[in-house]
C-alpha cells in the first residue's frame, strides 16, 4: 500500500485529467491572466481579455487513443475545427479535421493544480510539446516542450453546459389522397429506404411500330443515362456512402433485335398512370425469361429514339400486385436523351426514393423554377447536380448532430450564428434550419456547393438561403413552392439554371420578409472552405395570432409574454 501511495505520488505530475465533456470550458492562462481564443479569421489564436465571445469557449471531445485523449473545438468555429499545431514551427492553429496525431491532446493535472495540455505527435527525439504562452511576444499562444516552463499551466474555466442538439419536429403533410411527394416525413411503405445495397437494371424496348434502332443504340443511350458508374457514383457520394446503388445495363444480345412491345401500349407522354403501369407490366413479361427480377428493387425502361417523348417515374401503389414483385420504375423518353448525362435517371431514381419535384410545372420554363440548378429534382439540364442539404436530411442522410435547428418564439428576436461547413465534409454544421411556421415553414441556410466549370458570380460561392413548406404542393406557376431560393440577385444561366447567383457572399447580407418574420442573412467571413454566418429572425407581424397554413384548423397563436 505504501509502495503504491509512493509511486503515485512520484508520478503525479503525469497524471491524466479527465474531462466533464458535457460543459463548455475557457482556457485561462495564470501567467498571463488572459484567455485562449481564435482569431477572427479562423486561422490562429490569440490571448485575450475574457468576453461572452465564442471565439473563447472550447470543447472537449473524447477520443480512443488514450484515456485522457482529447480534440479540442471552439463554438466559434465548431467541431469541424480543431486545435492543432505546426510542430515545426512550433505554434499552435486551427485546422480543419484531418484525423492526424497533432489534433490530439493529452489533459495533464500539473504540480500546483492547474492542467498541462500535451500534444499528442511526437517530434522525433524530442519530449511531447504543450500548449504555452510566449510572454516575451505579448504572450502569444506558442507550443514549448521545457516541463519548466511556468507559463505552461492552464485552469480550465467551466463555461456551460452543451445543450443535446434539437431536433427538426416531424413536418405536417397534405393528405396522401392529393400527394405522395412531400418534404415531410417520407412513407417507406411506398418508397424506397434510401440506405445499403439497391440493385437497379436498365431494359432496352421498342415498339412494333417503330423499326429496329441501329447498331449501338443502346449503348449510347446507357452512357446517356448512367455514363458508366456516374449514377451510382453520385449516390455514393451525395450521400457520403449511406447508400450503395448498383446500376446494372442489359443490354440487347450482339446481333440480336431488341424486344418488341405491341403498339396498343404505346402513349408519346404519360400522363395517364394505368396505361403506363400496362407498358411497364408488357415490358417485364417480355423479359421474364432472361432477367430475375428477384435481384432489382428498381427497373429502368429507355425506349428507341424513335418513341416515346416524355421520361416519368412510376411506383407501384402498396396491394397493387406489381409486376414481379417490382414497384419502382423509370421509363425514359427522347427528352432524357438530349438531357446532361445521368442527370435524368439520378432524378427519377430520387423519385423512388419519395423526393418530390422542386421544378413548377408547364407554363413555368426554366428561368420560373425555384430552385434552379440546386437540386438534381429540380432541374437536369443545366450544369449542377447535387441535392441540397435539406434533401439529404430528408433522404436520412445528415445525422443530427450535423444540423441546427431554432424555433423562435415572438417577439422575442432570435439571432443565431455560428459557422457552416460543406456538406462534401464529415465534421460539423452542414444546415441550419429556423421554424417559421409551426411544423410547416422553414428558413434553411447551408454552404453553396460549387457549380462546376463555373466562372463568374456564381463561382464565388457562399451561403445558400431558402424555405422549406411541407404543405406546398409546387402546382402553380410563381407561388406555393416547395423549396424557393431566397436571392436579391435574380437571374437566369442557360449553363448554370435560375438563381445561380444566390450565395450570399462573404460581407453580404440578405434582407427578406416571411410568415410574419424579417429576415437578415449576413456572411462574415470564409475559413478555409466553411462560413461564418449571423442570421436574425426579428417577428413584425400581429401578436394577438396568426394562423398556421397547415390547413387542417389547427390554430396556433404567439402571445406577448
Ligand atoms: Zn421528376
């Protein structure tokens, strides 16, 4: 007992320090008396006086390496950022999550109380570096390895608890008599679980009035369709390898003709679903004998050029006895052949996967659409082909510790701000949603994606700003979107869609009116590829109530408190 109280004793100073992770802490520096805290522009640390600043408050994240292993973040900059040193230089940074050693810290209880912070790389030969504070530079943050060093001692300040993040609230929907498609909660008794392995194949028909097509049709309306693996790819990627698509081309054997459906099916657009659930039931007996079924969960149908002139999505209704026991399909017409490549299947794939459409319908063109080239289910022809990061959370592809959601209560103003991260990133804050409206109407901020092969103003890139209405239904021409792009810089690219210059630009601040709400955006700065934003959701409509749009009576009132 004695021996053991000895060797501990002995060893004090190297004791680890195991971190309450549930609080927000600030990192004050006894020889100095002042506090850790980034830079303004994201990048470094400084020493400064104590302030309600986010760029002050740090948190501490558990890691497997070591008991006593931390990665520290700030509230400033988020968990996509961590602290992290240059060893050769020998200062401390803040650098986007790379999963290296150096983002590492070992918390220490040193000698007079206080906590050491070790790095956790190693520079070979050298004893482990710790954060410190250099007095003879203004007691710059530095990283020293002398365990002397008097100004290498910390005290970790508690600062307040880390909420559990909030959930987005279930969305009311309109009754699934007018629609299947909705922002809401997504039935997955009709659709598909956009999760793990789908097996989708493409068939190749014409019609018996139409001659046979020639010589590599098919192949060159397969690269048209899926170009190789790119439909696949894009899943994979949009949804960070949640989903594992598998597209498989059957193509016509070499020399033989393609398969024949009798003209009593045929209909140049679908717009009745019985006929086309006949086309598509005509077109799978016909393949019955060469295909098994049992492996595909959705079966892709191209018709010669010379057919069909629309490309819909059909889904079998549950109890409806599809064919095959197949209830997702796409059948694509000569519109999806003059469309970008593996745009048109990408979206009608989506369609499986219960996305509604986000385009407005004829007489609405192009130039009309609310949300332009943003999303993949609102347009295929112009160069951006990505889903916005609202579709993705509906897809259950953004967990909840990746988004932020706020629900103000009037009239007390609600300003929040933070930093958002791409969503092409694994860490931090990819969305930020505000309830605007009770279960039905939300303001969603994100990162721009890029706009490939872009040059001009919608290259600069920025913050994307946009409501959300589970109750719209997308029918008219200029109102009741289902998602609508909020931008002071309207305007249409024949390369790049509608509204292709919304990014609010760093410096910029976007001013709007909604659901009794003005509404400010403002982006402050850019660090490496994330945004710091503020936003201010101010209430200037009625206090004695309002009514919901959500149609079905419920009354909600906001009162003075
Ligand atoms: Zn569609």
């Amino acid at each position: 007992m004695l021996l053991l109280l000895l060797f501990f004793l002995s060893a004090s100073s190297v004791f680890g320090q195991p971190i309450d992770t549930g609080f927000y802490y600030r990192l004050m520096n006894p020889a100095c008396g002042l506090i850790l805290s980034v830079t303004a522009d994201g990048t470094g640390l400084e020493m400064v006086q104590p302030s309600s600043l986010a760029n002050q408050e740090w948190r501490f994240q558990r890691l497997s390496s070591g008991p006593y292993n931390y990665a520290l973040s700030s509230t400033y900059l988020g968990t996509a950022f961590r602290l992290d040193i240059l060893p050769n230089e020998r200062i401390p940074v803040m650098s986007p999550v790379g999963l290296n050693l150096s983002e590492q810290w070992t918390v220490m209880i040193s000698p007079d109380g206080g906590n050491v912070l070790k790095n956790v790389y190693l520079v070979p030969g050298a004893p482990q570096l710790h954060l410190d504070v250099d007095p003879a530079r203004n007691w710059t943050p530095c990283l020293s390895w002398a365990d002397s060093s008097p100004s290498r001692t910390w005290r970790m300040l508690k600062s307040r608890r880390i909420d559990d993040p909030a959930p987005i609230p279930q969305l009311k929907v309109p009754p699934q008599s007018v629609t299947w498609y909705n922002e809401g909660a997504t039935n997955y008794s009709i659709f598909l679980r956009p999760t793990g392995q789908i097996n989708a194949i493409l068939l190749f028909v014409k019609f018996d009035k139409d001659p046979q097509p020639p010589p590599g049709e098919a192949e060159q309306i397969a690269k048209t369709l899926l170009d190789g693996n790119t439909v696949s790819q894009f899943y994979s990627d949009q949804s960070h390898t949640e989903i594992q698509l598998y597209t498989n081309t059957h193509l016509p054997q070499q020399g033989q003709p393609w398969k024949s459906i009798n003209n009593r099916f045929y209909r140049p657009v679908w717009n009745e679903s019985i006929p086309h659930q006949e086309y598509v039931r005509a077109v799978v007996a016909s393949f019955a004998d060469e295909v098994d079924f049992s492996q595909y969960q959705i079966v892709l149908i191209a018709a010669s050029k010379a057919s069909i002139t629309n490309t819909a999505a059909l889904i079998f209704p549950p109890n409806s006895q599809p064919p095959e026991s197949v209830s997702h399909f796409a059948t694509f017409g000569n519109d999806a052949f003059d469309a970008q490549p593996f745009k048109h299947a990408a979206h009608e794939i989506g369609h499986s996967f219960g996305l509604p459409d986000l385009y407005t319908p004829p007489p609405a063109r192009a130039q009309d659409w609310p949300v332009g080239g943003w999303d993949i289910m609102s347009d295929v022809f112009t160069a951006q082909a990505q889903f916005l990061a609202w579709t993705r959370y509906k897809l259950g592809w953004i967990a909840n510790d990746r988004y932020e959601f706020y629900s103000p209560t009037p009239p007390e103003p609600l300003t929040v701000r933070g930093t958002l991260n791409p969503l092409t990133g694994e860490y931090g804050t990819v969305m930020v949603v505000v309830e605007l409206v009770n279960r039905t109407r939300l303001l969603v901020l994100q990162v721009a994606p890029p706009l490939p092969g872009a040059t001009g103003d919608a290259a600069n890139g920025g913050l994307l700003v946009y409501i959300v209405d589970s109750m719209a239904l997308n029918t008219k021409l200029d109102t009741d979107f289902r998602i609508n792009v909020i931008t002071s810089r309207p305007g249409y690219s024949p390369i790049w869609g509608n509204r292709y210059r919304a990014p609010v630009a760093v410096g910029e601040t976007l001013n709007f009116h909604d659901s009794g709400y003005n509404i400010n955006v403002f982006v402050g700065v850019k660090i490496c590829a994330s945004y710091y934003y503020r936003t201010g959701v101010v209430w200037v409509g009625a206090l004695d109530g309002i009514t919901d749009r959500a149609g079905d009576g419920e009354q909600i009132t906001f009162h003075s408190p």
